[in-house]
C-alpha cells in the first residue's frame, strides 16, 4: 500500500498464499489481488484501488489434479499390490502438502477363520533403515509391523456425537475401523490430526492413513 501510493505504481500478485484462521483452526488459502493508484488532476495518488479474489479452490485442485496424474502414471508399473502401494506412498512422499504422510495395513483373514484378522504393515512415506525399519516420528501412535485384530480391543463408538471429535489412541484404532467401516479420527500425541480410511480393494482390505 505504501509503495503504491508513493510510487505511484501498481502491482499485481497471483495465487499469493496466507495462512487464515477459519473454522477453528489455521488454514492455507491463496489470492489473485492487484493494488492500483488512483490519481488526482495534479498527478499525485489520492488513494489505492484494491481488487481481490481468493483462488485457493483452484491452486488446490491443480496440486492434487498433479498428484493423481502422476499416481495415474506410475501405477500401471505396478505388477502386484503391495507393488502398487510402494509406488503410492513412493509418489505420496514427494513433496505432498496435501497428504504430508501416509500408512497402508493389509487386513487379511488368518487361516480361513472369519473372527481372525491380521493387519500387516505394507508401505509408508517415512524412511526405511535396514537395521531399524520404518522410522517412524514419535507424534505417531504405535505403529507395528503386525497387527492381531482379534485382540485389538476399543470401546464403541457414538457416531452421533463424533462430527468434530478426534479420538486418542496409543496405537491405531484398525479394529474400530472396520467396525464402522468408513473413516476414524484420530487426535496425535502432538495434538495434531490423522483420518483413517477404509479402502476395499478385491478381497483385501486396504487401510490408508492422511492428515
């Protein structure tokens, strides 16, 4: 505003980004605006004309257009499907704002017995020590190699008073997720947030975590 109005030039910013608190919380948002001088009969600036828009619809659209183009590519590599969830995470981990993590389970059926299921740990967007494993950082709940679900036990859970509530676990909730079979909130140990997904893909459950 300053410089606009002793310079006497205008200036013009696309897709500028700003963090806004709305709904209760900190959000990205992007604005298209242009701060234009308006001018007296003497030449000098009287005021400055100010027209905005919010893009933030649009530039977020773009980035995950760009990222399920390029899952779009790669997975056709994909020969099987744990292949296929190395490449997702693999893709997930690059530079994603959207998604910044991501922890897929496979939820199978343990020796034909219905009641048993076992979630194993397929892929993640965290590093990989051969010594170490999966580096997980410690905000995270527990996060196992292997999972029995048949003595992963969590009280119910009231959908109706769930709308904005994030539950706190020591470990992931996998079994109260099948449970209500659509998506768990999950408040972190930093007070951050975790949606947990339920994806079901052939005969295997896939169980896919984001922010």
């Amino acid at each position: 505003m300053h410089s606009v109005g002793t310079t006497g030039k205008g200036m013009l910013k696309n897709d500028a980004f700003f963090e806004l608190p709305r709904d209760g919380y900190t959000e990205e948002v992007y604005f298209s605006y242009s701060y234009n001088p308006i001018f007296k009969s003497d030449g000098s600036v009287c005021a400055v004309f100010v027209l905005a828009q919010e893009t933030t619809h649009k530039v977020l659209n773009t980035r995950r257009l760009k990222t399920l183009d390029q899952l779009n590519h790669q997975i056709s590599e994909a020969d099987s499907l744990e292949n296929a969830c190395h490449i997702i995470t693999k893709v997930l981990s690059v530079n994603n704002a959207d998604i910044p993590y991501a922890i897929i389970y496979f939820v199978e059926h343990k020796s034909n017995i219905v009641e048993s299921l076992i979630a194993r740990l397929m892929a993640t967007t965290f590093d990989y020590d051969n010594e170490k494993g999966w580096i997980f950082p410690d905000f995270l709940p527990e996060t196992p190699k292997i999972i029995d679900l048949a003595n992963d036990a969590y009280p119910e859970l009231n959908r109706e008073n769930e709308t904005y509530l994030f539950l706190e676990y020591d470990s992931w909730p996998l079994h109260l997720l099948l449970k209500e079979g659509d998506h768990i909130k999950v408040r972190l140990k930093d007070g951050s947030h975790a949606v947990l997904l339920l994806t079901k893909v052939l005969l295997v459950n896939a169980i896919f975590y984001r922010l």
